[in-house]
C-alpha cells in the first residue's frame, strides 16, 4: 500500500492506494502557509479515519502544481511513513514522449493524468483535468504528448467576474438550469457557466481533430466534470480517479525497490 | 451632436455621435471612487484636446452596469453641458418587449445592444458583447428579449487563473496563438483562452438555434470580439460600436415630444 498525494492550487488529495485501487481517499484545501508538521498531523488523522496504520505504508508519492509544498509534502510524508516519497518532476520516468518546447515546464498533474489515461484509453487523445484551471492535453495516435490548452476553472472564473461586476451575485451555486436562454441573472450565470463551458470542450474536440487529422477518445477528470459533461454532445469518459492512478503507476515505475526488481 | 456614455465595470466609453454618425469615441478607466466633478475635468480635458467644443453638444445618454457611477456621471455631464442625460433604465422607452423574469434586473447595456442589433440585423438575433463579461443576449423573430447568458469574460478569467496558479504567469497579453494545441504555458494559455471562446461561441449559437428551433443572425461586440471572431466557425458580423449606436438610437425614441432632431 502507497500514500500518493495531489497537490492542486486549491484542493487536494490524498489516496492510500492499494494495486492501483483506492483504500480510502480523502480532500483537503490547498494551505500554503501550513508547516509540514501540520500536514504530517492532518494526513495521520486521515489514515486513522480510514483504518490505515502509516507505518504499514511502503511508500508514497506526491505532485504538487504548488512549487513551494513540494518540500513541505515531502517532509510530511516522510514524518508520517518514514520512508522518503517520490516527487513528480522533471526526471522522473513516465513513459510518455513528451513532444512540447521545454518538458520541464509541463504541469506535474498534466503528466500523471495523461501516464493514467495513456493506460487505459488507446490513443490519439484528449484529456480535460477540470478544476482552478481547465487544462486539455492532447496525445497523438503515436502516444506523444503533443501540448494542449489551458483555461481559466470555471468556478475560478466566476467568482473573478461577481467580484468584478457591481450587478452580478457573488458565490453563487452552479446547478444547471432548464433552458440554455436564462430569464434571470442567476439562470443566466449558470447557464453561462455550465453550457458555456460544454460547448467549448465540444468544439475544442473538434478542432484538435482537425489538427490531428483523426478522432480522437475523450476523457475528463476534476472536480467539475460532473457539472459540465452531461451537457456536452461529444462522448467524453468521466474518470474522477485518474491523478490518484496515474500517481500509482507512477510509483511502480520509478520506486526503487521496483527497479531493482525485490518483490514485495 | 450628443454624448453617448456606456459605464462598463472596467471602462467607461464615451462617443460623440451626430445623427447615426459616430464623430469621435474615447474611453476612460472605471474609478467607483472618482467624483462628478473628477470626471467632468477629465471630460472636459479630454474633449478640448480632441478639438470638441461643447457648445455643439445638445444632449446625452448613458447606459450603466455599474449603478454607483450613475448619478456621477449625470452630474459631471450635465455640469459640462447644462443638461442631465438620460440614464437607460426604468422609464426609458426601449421599444423592445422584454421576455424576462425581471425586466429591472436586465443590464441596460444588453438592453442597448439589443436596440442596435434589433434595427441593424435580421431576426432572431444572438448577440454576444465580449467585455468584463461575456454576455450573450437573444432577440426573436418576433422582436422580444427573450433572455441569454453571463459568461466570464476572457481577461477576468485568465488574470483570477494566474492569480490562483501558482506555475503560470501574470499579466498575460491575449495574441492570436500560431498554433491550436499550444506547447509551452504561454501558448496553451492564449490557445485556451482564445480558441475556448470561439469553441464556446459556435457551441452556443447552435444550441440557442436549437431551443428557438430556427437559424439566428450572430453578432459580436466589445474589444475582445476582435480576437475571438476571427476564430470562430460560425458566421458573426463583428459590429464594435453597437452599444454606442443603439444609446443613439435610444437618445432619439426618447427625446422630449416637441423638440426637433438637430
């Protein structure tokens, strides 16, 4: 069993992995100010709440968009499980061939999600991860990571905008409403929001077709994807699990004890 | 010659029409701390080094988002010009039936853009004005507002992105990308931003078309139009000074009975 950890710029996850599947996940925000102590503490309660002894753990692995936890998460887990974790970074062996202008300023959740999605779609493809930001990445039919897109989050975003705009609500709740055409400001951010953004990941996979020049399998993942998906025309697989499997296979390829091929 | 005034949440536009004619337009940043007196200097100085006198101007209409800055902007004009514009709102004949929950609620400048669209454009119309938000407004074939959408708009959008994600830059400016599927952050951030509207766009004029169940015309507005149009699929007529002639237009539907067009 590993811990493996995502760090995004406002949420997290933590996962006790077991073969690739989930013993228990569990969320927590983002908190850029809190020591690894602190961390350490939170994760301990996490384990026990999900009936997990961190000394049981053979190791961990952690990806943080958040540059500056890295070294925080990493002493956290090491304080809790007392084995050092595996960073994603730059270095680390995952397989694909990354084929943009600097792979060391790929995104860390950009490569775990596609390591995940790679495994179990065929390619070409088109991953969305829906969450501060909407990101897409794109991999050809040969399985080269070829770049992609990314987009201001949708709840990012309108918050930003009730901020900015002197009539509009602020925190408003994002359920979908009956009409695309709102008759109220409410139904008419909501449906801004929801269809707005179901319609652009519609066409976005239209024209990275085109680009391609051939179809290709989508698949999204985030917490957002629930709200949007039902409401695209395109075929796009949920997979709210793959930065937890993607961290797994991750692990297997890059922890020692693996490589140097010592059963467990 | 008359002022037309269009308070946005991030800029102020003001033009100078004459009949449908738009002499001169300019834009000021906008400040909910600025005084009518602050605003009327800047009027006034930014007027006398475009060479406007304001003697020629008889009249004015503003639209307003931003209900704080209205009576502000009354004053500072009316102080200028010796007479207090029209503010859009309740009570200004629009000549539109507006098909919505609440017809207060409704920003006046959807209601604006509606007004110019209406006489320019073959209906049902979809227009969409891409400024601090992105709204979308739908016309009838019968002439009514029927409602629409609020969309994030593309600067506020990216700028709160950069301010939460810790890896990307700040300040991004928004350029055409060379390439849909971007291979460095800057790329995939102007990609995302662009080609994600213009996906959004096509996306949600077929869907509006579907719930009218007939084709409409699409029209663009607002400064970000210009980028994203190009991009799009779908047909839009791109029409930058739509909120300016549809003020003008609504100057005209309401000018006190008796008194003659100049």
């Amino acid at each position: 069993m590993i811990l493996a950890i995502d760090m995004g710029n406002t949420n997290a996850v933590l996962g006790c992995m077991e073969q690739g599947k989930a013993v228990f996940t569990s969320h927590f925000g983002t908190d850029r100010t809190k020591t690894a102590d602190e961390y350490a503490l939170l994760f301990r309660g996490f384990c026990q709440r999900g009936g997990v002894d961190p000394a049981a753990l053979e190791g961990g692995i952690v990806s943080s968009v958040v540059p500056m936890l890295r070294p925080v998460m990493k002493e956290a887990v090491t304080r809790l499980t007392g084995k050092t974790p595996i960073l994603v970074e730059a270095g680390l062996k995952t397989g694909l061939q990354i084929q943009i202008d600097d792979p060391a300023q790929l995104g860390g959740d950009l490569v775990v999600v596609a390591v995940a999605a790679r495994k179990k779609y065929p390619g070409p493809l088109v991953i969305f991860d829906m969450g501060t930001a909407t990101t897409a990445s794109v991999i050809d039919g040969q399985g080269r990571y070829r770049g992609g897109m990314i987009i201001p989050g949708l709840r990012v975003a309108v918050d930003a905008l009730s901020r900015r705009a002197s009539q509009l609500p602020l925190n408003i709740n994002l359920e979908p409403p009956a009409h695309v055409i709102g008759t109220n400001t409410m139904d008419c951010m909501r449906a801004g929001a929801i269809y707005g953004n179901a319609a652009m990941l519609d066409g976005i996979l239209e024209r990275v077709e085109d680009e391609l020049g051939e179809p290709v399998t989508a698949v999204a993942t985030g917490s957002l994807v629930s709200l949007v998906v039902p409401y695209c025309q395109r075929v796009i697989h949920e997979e709210p699990d793959l930065l937890l499997q993607g961290l797994c296979l991750l692990y297997e390829k890059n922890s020692r004890r693996h490589t140097q091929g010592v059963k467990a | 010659m008359i002022f037309v005034i269009d308070i946005g949440n991030t800029q102020i536009v003001v033009g100078l029409m004459d009949g449908g004619t738009r002499k001169d337009s300019f834009r000021l940043a906008t400040d909910r701390v600025k005084t009518a007196e602050e605003y009327a200097l800047l009027l006034h100085g930014i007027c006398s080094m475009r060479g406007i006198d304001l003697k020629n101007i008889e009249g004015g209409i503003l639209s307003s988002v931003v209900p704080v800055l209205t009576p502000v902007l009354q004053d500072a004009v009316e102080s200028l010009i010796g007479r207090r514009p029209l503010a859009v709102g309740a009570g200004v004949k629009t000549g539109l039936n507006l098909r919505v929950d609440n017809p207060g609620q409704l920003g006046s400048d959807r209601v604006v853009d509606a007004v110019a669209a209406s006489a320019r454009y073959k209906k049902p119309i979809f227009i969409v004005d891409m400024g601090t938000s992105t709204t979308v407004s739908v016309v009838g074939r019968d002439g009514s507002f029927l409602g629409g959408l609020i969309i994030p708009g593309l600067r506020v959008s990216v700028d709160a992105l950069s301010a939460m994600a810790s890896q990307l830059p700040l300040n991004i400016s928004l350029e055409t990308p060379d390439k849909m599927i971007g291979t460095n952050t800057l790329s995939c951030m102007r990609s995302g931003v662009l080609y994600g509207a213009a996906a959004m766009l096509d996306g949600l004029v077929a869907r509006v078309e579907k719930e009218l169940g007939e084709p409409v015309t699409a029209v663009a507005t607002g400064g970000l139009g210009r980028l994203v149009v190009p991009l799009c699929r779908r047909a839009f007529s791109y029409d930058p000074d739509l909120l300016i002639k549809g003020l003008q237009i609504l100057y005209e539907k309401n000018r006190p009975a008796g008194e003659a067009a100049v």
